[in-house]
C-alpha cells in the first residue's frame, strides 16, 4: 500500500453533504465532503479513474482517515452536483429560481460524463427551448398571463445564460430556439448583456454568437416582410367567398378590404406594441389570424378586420405552412450545425 500524508493547509470547512460511513473525502477550494467511493464512481467514469489514480503517482493524502480527493469546482455547484447523484434531479425546476441549480448540474455532469443526468436536464430544458413548434407554443402560453401580457422573464431564464451555457456543453439542440427568443430583442440589450442578479457579474455573448444572434435576427425580419408582400398584401378574396357575388360592389370587395386593414396592422407592428416583442414573426403572423377568430365573434360582418369564414379558413392554412417553414429555417438562419431539426 502507497504511504500516506495527512491534510496539512489550512483547516477546510465541512458542509452539510457528509456521511458517517464515507471512505472518500472531496476537496473544493476551502470545503470538503465525505462521500461513498462506490456512488461516485458508479456515475462518472473520469470520478473513478481519478479515484483510482489516488496513491499511483505518490504519497496519497487523507483527511479524518479518508482518502482525499482535491477538485477544482466551485464548492456550492459540488453540493449540487452530489446531491442529484445521491437523490436524482426529479424535484428539479427549470425556472429562473432554480437556472443556477440546472446551469452547474449541466456543467458539471458534462465534465465528469455523468449521462443519466445530463439527458435528462437536456430534456427539462427542452420544454423550454424545444425543437417543435407545438412545443414552442406551448411554452409562449405559459409565458402569457390571464391579461394577454407576455411576461417570459418571470419564469424563464434569460436566453443569453441558456445560449451561453448550450456553447459550454454542447448542447446545440437548445440553441435555435434560443437565438429565436433573444433576437426578439432589441439589438441594444444584447450587446449590452445580462446581469442576472445584484451579486452577479454581466454576462456576455461571445462576439461569435452576437454575429450569429444579428444574422439570424435580419432573416426573421425578411421573412416577416416577405409574407406580408407574398400573403397579405393585396390578397385576394378566397375562389369561396360568400361576398363574391354579391350584388353590391362594397360588399363584394369586403374580405379584399379587411385584409388591406390587417396589412396596416401588422406594419405598425400592432403585436409588439400590445405584447412587448420588439420582433416576433412567429407571434406576429399569428396575431392578424387570432384577430380573425376574435372579431368574427364579437363584431359583425361589416367591420374592417373581419373576413367571411371561407377567406379566413384558407388565410389559416397559409398562416400555418409560413410558421412552420420559418421554425424549420431557425438552425440555417442562426448558423447552427443541428441534425434532425426537421
């Protein structure tokens, strides 16, 4: 057996993760563990080589009799980290409470090739920065109070830190979504970037990804302008138009005028003025087909917002294909090497 050193720095500071039986003492900066060999080293392959690496190239050091293992993590995100390997993350939130807990497990079970935990913070994550429109949806409603404001800050975590923690781990799936959630914003606030707290330091873009992030946001906003050219201006009636053959002339060109009234509020970028998105096509497009199914509830036939229900049904269909190709265009737009996005 390799001889032994005792601890001989200055005395560490215990934390609250400490077993009675442990036969492992971990080091992080002033704090230390007791923990079991055999748990470690069942999750993390690189944990169980460096355990048993400990004595091969020397003396092997002990604290309180056990062999010591020294890491160079922060000792807040180890506590984390050793928890979800004793207790799994299933109680785990993926809010903006929580996003300090999700962004040190992601990290560290990436470092230490912790699989189990890492996919399935990747699919908590995933809620959030999905890679389907109907999850995406999803998520925008929750975002969305009883009033109609759209208040994602309050619970979810700032697309800067999730783009900047998907880069460190290599997680690109949540990327699209999220250089889609930031270009939303005004190019100001994300150069400017973040500060998630009082005590925190900024967190910045990485001059690669703000070119990526302005890139992506110039095609969004092409494509917004295109589809209204393409799909709202100057529409014509649908072929099933009940005001088709109507025998008066207004009347007949009712549907051609409501659509004319919604190509002016759609320019004045009407969402963003009542939603607070500075730029959003997904939400915009589909703003002027809600607008649709509210009106033709509340107001009659003769208002300027409200087609018949044949030029509605095929605006729908139109409003539908356009989301859909833009969410499939966001990995190409942003300049992100993602495979099976369709």
């Amino acid at each position: 057996m390799a001889p032994t050193a005792s601890y001989d720095d200055p005395p560490p500071v215990r934390t609250g993760l400490s077993f009675h039986d442990a036969n492992i003492a971990l080091l992080a900066r002033e704090s230390y563990f007791f923990v079991h060999q055999g748990v470690l080293m069942r999750h993390s392959k690189v944990l169980a080589d460096a355990i048993s690496d400990l004595g091969l190239c020397g003396p092997s050091t002990v604290l309180k009799g056990n062999p010591l293992l020294k890491l160079d993590d922060d000792p807040t995100e180890l506590h984390w980290f050793l928890l979800a390997l004793y207790d799994g993350i299933s109680t785990l939130n993926y809010n903006c409470a929580d996003f300090p807990v999700v962004s040190a497990l992601l990290r560290l079970s990436t470092k230490y090739e912790v699989d189990r935990i890492r996919g399935d913070l990747i699919q908590g994550l995933a809620q959030i920065w999905p890679k389907f429109l109907s999850q995406w949806e999803a998520r925008e409603a929750n975002a969305t109070n009883t009033d109609g404001s759209y208040l994602p800050r309050q619970c979810y975590p700032h697309p800067i830190q999730v783009i900047n923690l998907a880069q460190s781990t290599n997680t690109l799936a949540l990327l699209p979504a999220a250089f889609y959630d930031l270009c939303r914003y005004p190019p100001s606030e994300a150069v400017a970037g973040l500060i998630a707290s009082p005590s925190s330091e900024p967190e910045y873009l990485t001059d690669e990804d703000l070119m990526r992030l302005l890139r992506g946001k110039e095609h969004a906003s092409r494509f917004l302008s295109t589809f209204i050219v393409n799909h709202l201006e100057g529409r014509e009636p649908s072929l099933h138009c009940i005001y088709r053959r109507d025998n008066s002339p207004a009347r007949r060109r009712h549907c051609q005028a409501a659509f004319e009234a919604m190509t002016f509020e759609i320019l004045r970028n009407l969402n963003g003025v009542i939603c607070h998105r500075t730029l959003d096509p997904l939400a915009a497009i589909l703003d002027i087909d809600l607008t649709q199914l509210r009106t033709n509830t509340t107001v009659q036939p003769t208002s300027g917002y409200c087609v018949c229900d044949r030029c509605r049904l095929a605006y729908e269909e139109v409003v539908e294909q356009a989301r859909e190709e833009l969410w499939r265009k966001l990995p190409v737009w942003f300049d992100i090497d993602i495979h099976c996005w369709d």
